[in-house]
C-alpha cells in the first residue's frame, strides 16, 4: 500500500462529515462569488475534489501516481510536487487549495512559485497546514519535513508575490468556526487523556483535535 492508501484508510480515518463541513466554510470565509474553477493541489483520494464538484465547480487536481489510480473518474494530472512544474496553463484557475501538503515539501519555493503561475489576477491560495507551534504531533507523520509557523506562512505568502488576505489559528472543530465564544470548552477537553483511535467518534476528535491548532493562509494574486 502506498502512503495515500495507508494514511487515509477508512480504518484510520473514517469518513464523516467535516470534508463537507471544511469546504463550506472555505467557500464562504474565502472565494468571490465568480470564482468557478479550483485546483487541489495534493489532492490524496478526490475527497474535497468530490464534494467541490457536487457544488458545481470546475475542480481539477494534482498529485502522484497513486491518487489517479485511487480515482480514475477524477481529472488529477501528475507532477512530482517538489521540483517539476504544475501541468496547467498560465492564469488559469480561480482556486488553488494547498491542504495539508507544504509540511512535506522540502523546499516550496518551486511549488509556491507554480501556483502563482497558473492562479489568474484576483484568484487566491488557500493554504492550510499544521502549527508547529501548538501541534505536539508533528512529527508522527514521517513525511512532515518543513514545520511551518504564523509568521513563516506570511513570509512565504509576500515572498512570492500574494497579497495576504489572513493568517490565522484554525481549530478542526466545526462547532467553533460559527459559536468561536465556545473556546472555553477546549481546556475542558485537554483534561481528557489522548484517545488511542482520535478519529473514532465526534467526542475523541473533540479530545485530538483540542490539543493542536492548524494555520491558514490565504494569499491573493495581484
């Protein structure tokens, strides 16, 4: 099995509800009305793809061999994420959503580069990563080699050329994103010993996802 196949099993991580949850709240924090085509960029098994086209996007993604055989009814191109180009045309996309892959590029300035490239004027670079700061399992993923900081995303954001729209805290705990006065629960919940299986239930993902906070990043091409 290969790493997409191994780290997002139905086992490990069972499908719920937050893929839906993360896309909505994407949509209306970050795109303009007219944005209509998005691309993914290590985009694993299609699960964001899938739900963005349900939501009548134009959604294309990019990743390794592994994730176009995974999903062969999606239109995921090729590319080796660390040194080769992006396979898409200058200005071109509205969208570009980086979720969870910078923390495994040893170097992005190539990627960050790429992406810029293929975003029209007016199109925005969501990213979403790991805080290295707060998040005490990094480095359980052996493939995590750049950790990745509040200032750094800025840095890496005005480096190569967007303009930052935010840089943020970000909890995976859907409940804050609409009620954020309920943050007094997340002491509670670190009362709680480490669950064994986090992504068991909605009462061990509040316990996970309480002790780690990620960072979003959102830049636009002028």
């Amino acid at each position: 099995m290969g790493y997409i196949s191994t780290m997002f099993s139905s086992e490990r991580r069972p499908q719920g509800n937050y893929p839906g949850l993360i896309c909505w709240y994407f949509i209306e924090r970050y795109f303009k009305p007219y944005y209509r085509t998005i691309l993914d960029v290590g985009c694993g098994k299609g699960t964001h793809m899938r739900i963005f086209r349900e939501l009548g996007y134009n959604v294309k993604g990019v990743d390794r061999q592994e994730a176009k055989d995974l999903s062969p009814d999606l239109n995921i191109e090729i590319a080796d994420l660390e040194c080769e180009p992006l396979p898409f045309p200058d200005n071109s996309l509205d969208v570009v959503l980086c979720k969870q892959i910078l923390e495994h590029i040893h170097r992005p300035d190539n990627l960050m580069d790429e992406i810029h490239r293929v975003l029209e004027p007016g199109g925005r670079l969501i990213i979403e990563l790991p805080d290295y700061q707060k998040h005490k399992n990094f480095y359980s993923d052996y493939t995590h080699v750049t950790p990745f900081t509040l200032n750094s995303v800025d840095l890496i954001l005005r480096i190569h050329g967007f303009k930052v729209i935010e840089v943020r805290r970000f909890y995976q705990l859907p409940f804050l994103w609409r009620m954020p006065w309920l943050f007094f629960l997340i002491p509670f919940f670190r009362l709680f010993r480490e669950p064994d299986k986090p992504l068991k239930n909605h009462w061990t993902k509040w316990i996970w996802c309480s002790r780690g906070t990620n960072l979003h990043g959102v830049g636009e091409k002028y």
